[in-house]
C-alpha cells in the first residue's frame, strides 16, 4: 500500500461548508491547512439553504461575500402558512427594512453553488492542500500536536485538529464519545424545474406551509430557473440517521389532510433524496487539547430555523478571529473560541426544536401557532430575531473574552 506523511499548522477534517469555511479562515491567517475529504471528490449533495443576515456577515468576514451574493437570489418576504386551509399565518417583509435593521439580506442558494465559492476562495491560498478520497480511521492528538490516519495508511500532522465530518463526527466520537439523538424527524429534498412549478406559487419567498406533524416548503434557485423544494413528516418506523433514495409514495402517505393548493407539489419532483434527520444536546464543551469540532460536529440541528450553514460559517470566522487574537496560541485559541460559541449555539440548537413544534403543530396547538403573529408589527418581528441576525464578526469574541480572565479549565 503505498502511504504518504504530510505536516501542516491545522488539520481539518471534512470538506462541506463549515470545513471550507474554517480551511478559508485559517488560510487567510498565513496558516498553512489540510483538508481531508472521504469523498472520491469535492462536491456537495443536497438542494437549496436560506442565509440570515448573520451568514452574509460571516460570507464578508471570509472575503466571498460578493461572490455569494452573485449566485443567490434575494428574497422578498418569509411566508408561513396553514397546510390545511391555504390561511396565511405571518408575512415578512425581508426588503429594505430588513437589511437596514441587520446590514445585511436574506436570500437563498443552491447548496453547491455556496460551496464551490468557499471551495474557490481556498484553493487561491497556497497552503491549502485538499485531500480526497481520505477517509479518516484514528484519530490522535494532545495539548501539543495531532495526527490523523486514512482508511487507506497516509498519515498527517498538525499543530491543530479541526473537526468538521458532522453528524456521526470520528473527531467527536474520540473527544466525547457522546451518541447522536435521531429525531424521528425525516426530510425530503429535491429541486424542480421553473415549468413545472405552479403558477400560483412561483414566489420570490421561502413559503413554509405548515401541517399536522409534517410541512413543506419551497423558494427559488439560480435566478429563479429552479424552485428548491423540502417536505418534513415525523415518522412512523424507528429511524436510522441517514441519507437515502426516497419514494413518492411515502410522502404522500404523510400529507393526508393537507389541502390540495400545497398537496400539488409533492408530485413534482422526479426523484427525491431521503433524510433521517439526527441533533445533539448541546455540551459546554467542544475542545480538547488541540482539537476543537465545528459546525454539524459541534452543534448538529435540525432544519427548522435554516441555520444549519450559518452557524457553521459564524464558527469559521470567529475560529479565526480567535487565532488572531491569541497569537496562533493554539490551546488557548481553542478554548476561546469554544467559549464564544458554546452558548450560542446551544440556543439555536434548542430554538430550532422549539420552532419544529411550532411548525407541526396540530389540534388545538395549531390555532395556538396560527394566533402568534397576529397583530404583531414589523419592527416587533426584528425585535424577536434580533438575538439571530445581529451576530457580528467584530463582535464575535467579546462575550469569551470577558471570561478569558477566569482560569482556564483543566
């Protein structure tokens, strides 16, 4: 078997968005990173995602700001309603009010065209090296140094471990040996074309139409020649977190009861891709020694509130602000940032599952969910994301830094 041995300042461990983006972070420091991808090649499976104003401020921070916004589409409003009788729950201008609120849009995006720019911008820094087909097999590492094996015998070291492979992290599962919690919850995901997208709902919006334990939603992509569309259903079988083929006819089986205006979309795609989604219950910690985890492997959530890529690229940034500001001092880099994020975090995580029962309420809960916006104005709904969107790189470390003069925990 033929093998080889590579040394670089940081190991990062997976190549989707937050991978990229820390890889792109760390780049721009003069550091110098390798990236191991188990995929035979660089590529990212999946449809569309949403970018809160938090995730444009961390694309700026990145310097792919521009080249994001030239892929994605702007969106006018966010638009929540009832599955079962068409009524519309709340309606959320995200124009100019919005952007002067939080400096920043909402728009959505082909998942891969956000990852090819990332990709893009850090292949142009020379010491970036990609290595796919790495599959990683053990993983090592103290205060000092860490070394990484692949499936296939090559070895690499670092003065930092950056895990970034997600769900079912191997970084993770060696740092904390914590389980995943499989939700229950399965997500279907697929793209079709503008033609065969109705008339009617060809809007220039994410539209979550909400239903008893199941909701769809559907927004444009690539300037509006495609419509992303998202089914969501609690399962009736014991799910194994996992992505697979999926079948129309089990969509179907869930949205019994949903009025035929949103019911139409579910015989649109031609094929679909299956997701049982899986989460974590948020830790206080995430580092160790000279590793630290990042995005899906630190704080995996489901997709309720659409920040799934966005906390991943507010970790990047403020993992690299936090090397700045420690003097590439990696220990104490690493605790840094893990108490900058940690909080954070764990609100959004459970936020997200908040806002999943919100989503598939049922009975009277869902003339609960369908009461809670009325009445209320604009400025009250930018009040309540406010904690959201309002996340700032300048800002990032300023809470940790406050508590960077406690001792460090052992």
């Amino acid at each position: 078997m033929n093998t080889q041995a590579s040394t670089a300042d940081v190991l990062v461990i997976g190549a989707g968005i937050g991978g990229l983006a820390a890889t792109l972070s760390l780049a721009r420091l003069g550091l110098t990173v390798d990236v191991l991808e188990q995929s035979p090649s660089i590529g990212e499976i999946g449809a569309g995602l949403q970018l809160g104003p938090n995730a444009f401020a961390a694309l700026d921070a990145l310097g792919v700001g521009q080249a994001v916004r030239d892929r994605a589409v702007f969106t006018e409003r966010l638009l929540l309603m009832d599955a079962v009788d068409c009524h519309e729950v709340a309606n959320l201008p995200v124009g100019p009010a919005f952007r002067e609120r939080f400096g920043n849009p909402y728009a959505v995006i082909h998942r891969a065209d956000l990852h090819n720019a990332l990709y893009e911008a850090a292949c142009a820094h020379e010491g970036v090296r990609v290595h796919t087909d790495s599959r990683v097999s053990s993983v090592n590492f103290d205060d000092k140094s860490a070394t990484v094996e692949t499936a296939r015998g090559d070895v690499y070291t670092a003065k930092a471990l950056i895990g970034c492979d997600g769900v079912k992290s191997v970084v993770r599962d060696t740092m904390l040996g914590d389980s995943a919690r499989v939700s229950g919850h399965v997500v279907y995901r697929a793209v079709v074309p503008v033609e065969k997208m109705p008339r009617d709902l060809q809007m220039n919006a994410p539209v979550v139409w909400s239903g008893p334990n199941c909701h769809l939603v559907h927004y444009p992509l690539r300037s509006g020649r495609e419509y992303n569309l998202v089914v969501t259903f609690h399962s009736r079988e014991k799910e194994v977190w996992g992505v697979t083929d999926g079948s129309q006819e089990e969509v179907l089986s869930y949205f019994k009861g949903i009025h035929d205006r949103p019911r139409q979309l579910l015989g649109l795609p031609t094929s679909w891709r299956r997701w049982s989604t899986a989460d974590r219950d948020p830790v206080d910690t995430w580092s160790k020694g000279c590793a630290t985890l990042l995005g899906d492997a630190a704080h995996p959530m489901m997709q309720y509130l659409a920040q799934g890529a966005c906390t991943a690229l507010e970790d990047a940034v403020t993992l690299g602000r936090a090397f700045e500001e420690r003097e590439h001092n990696v220990a104490d880099a690493l605790k840094l940032y893990e108490r900058a994020r940690v909080t954070r975090a764990a609100r959004v995580v459970l936020s997200v599952r908040e806002m999943g029962r919100i989503y598939h309420a049922a009975g009277i809960e869902r003339l609960v969910r369908n009461s809670l916006w009325k009445n209320h104005t604009l400025e009250r709904f930018y009040d309540a994301v406010e904690w959201l969107y309002s996340w700032s790189p300048d800002t990032c470390l300023h809470d940790a830094q406050e508590l960077f003069a406690a001792p460090l925990a052992a």
